[in-house]
C-alpha cells in the first residue's frame, strides 16, 4: 500500500495561531520596552491593554498607535478610543507580525483601510461622532 503522507508538505498556519500569537507578544514587548522609555504620563491597564500616555508626539503616528498589546499616545485615551484600539489588538493576535505588512497594504486611508473599518471608523476619530439629543426642527 503506497504511503499517502509522502509528498504533503509542512503546512504552517501563519494567522491565528501560536506563530501569530509569538509575533504579537514580541509586538507587544518592543511596544512596552518603548512606552517604558517615553511615557511621561499614568501607564495604565484598560480594555486589554497597556495604554501608555504622555508620549512624545513623534513617538507615535496618528493620535495614537497600538503595537502588540500597548496603546501609545500623548492623551487620546478616552474609553471609545481605547475600544477601538482593543480591536486593534485582536488584530494583532490574529495575524501577530503579519498585522504591520498587511496594515500598510491596507493604506493609509483610514476610510478604505479594511482593518481601521472593523475597529470602527467613528471610534477611532476618523468620521464625526453624531449628535444625539438634538431634536431638528422643521416649519
């Protein structure tokens, strides 16, 4: 009987996985060595992460970054940022040290980058918060 298993090649799961899950511990430990050094502000856990605050605004892109499990910013740490971060760093778990290539391929453009849509376009600050609690009034 002929060996089925010769020919199969090694197949190694690069996304969801424990390679991701290695590249976005190491992610997150160059994000805390970084944060550690600049922070200037409270360092604090929240939403599933360690949010560095009072760092260096070139220290970080944007009005904040999320590399591994760290947010860096100087002071965009209010609770619907920082949810929008957490997906962020799901993603980072999901595809580990993939996230920044597949990131960039993605674009810069927030509003067509599939990764900021699922965190959520209006949490991020990318599109203006509506209103509530103003009744329009038409004659």
């Amino acid at each position: 009987m002929p060996d089925r298993t010769a020919g199969r090649t090694l197949r190694i799961r690069l996304t969801d996985s424990p390679v991701s899950r290695l590249g976005y511990w190491w992610a997150t430990a160059v994000g805390f060595i970084w944060g550690f050094i600049w922070s200037t502000g409270p360092i604090e856990r929240r939403h599933g992460l360690i949010v560095f605050t009072g760092m260096p605004k070139w220290t970080f892109g944007r009005g904040g970054s999320c590399v591994g499990g760290c947010y860096l910013t100087n002071h965009n740490a209010g609770d619907r940022v920082l949810g929008h971060e957490a997906v962020h760093r799901q993603q980072w778990l999901t595809y580990g040290m993939l996230f920044p290539l597949l990131y960039f391929i993605a674009g810069r453009d927030p509003l067509k980058n599939r990764f900021e849509i699922e965190a959520g376009l209006e949490a991020g600050g990318y599109l203006p918060t509506p209103r509530r609690g103003r009744a329009s009034s038409t004659p």
